[in-house]
C-alpha cells in the first residue's frame, strides 16, 4: 500500500497540495473527523501520532468506540458485464454471489484460511 501511515493500529491516508505545498491526511475507519498535516514527511508523521493519541484519549475521557463499527454489509457497483461473469462463476461453483465476493476478498486479503 502507499498513501498509508499505521500507528497503533490506526490507519491515515495522505495527500499532497502542491498549491499550499503540504502534506495532508485523515485519520480512516473512526466516526470522528481527525486530520493531520505536515510541510515533511517527518512533520507529517509526528502530527499523525499525535492525532491519533489524541482521539485515543479522547474516547476514553469520553467512553466512545475507538473505532467506527461496521454492519458488514455493503454495496458494491460493478459493470453489468463483471456482475453477469461473477454471476455465472458463483452458479458454476454451487456457492451464491455474495459467498463469492466473501471468498474473493479474503483471498485479496491473504486470509483464505479464515473461517466466518
């Protein structure tokens, strides 16, 4: 992956404004909009743990979710020609679309082995 910091489990997408001349990121995967930002690379990661630091403490002060939950479910939108192919994949193997989609992203995932 690029793009990515990972602190304490946490995970920060990073961005470049060429105009401000700046790194910039989010903190992903929490209900809170935590941002971060930084003129180095250096910068850039010091202010990301901060961030995430901060949102810990926070949470616990005010006994949130670190976390945001997930349903697990979701839409996925894809062409009507990979739906059909998909489609007839699954039927060929006896398993549903979604149980297909299931196996699809653990093995991206590296995780085939994983029981649900």
């Amino acid at each position: 992956m690029k793009n990515v910091l990972e602190y304490k489990g946490f995970l920060g997408t990073v961005n470049y404004s060429a105009d401000d001349r700046v790194f910039f990121g989010k903190v992903e995967g929490i209900n809170d909009l935590v941002t971060f930002e930084g003129t180095t690379v250096d910068e850039l990661e010091a202010a990301f743990k901060e961030m995430v630091d901060g949102h810990i403490e926070d949470c616990e002060r005010e006994g949130k979710p670190l976390e945001k939950s997930y349903k697990g479910s979701f839409n996925v939108r894809l062409s009507s020609e990979l739906h059909k192919r998909a489609a007839q994949m699954a039927a060929a193997k006896g398993i549903t679309l979604n149980q297909l989609v299931k196996h699809a992203l653990k093995r991206e995932l590296h995780e085939e082995n994983e029981v649900d």
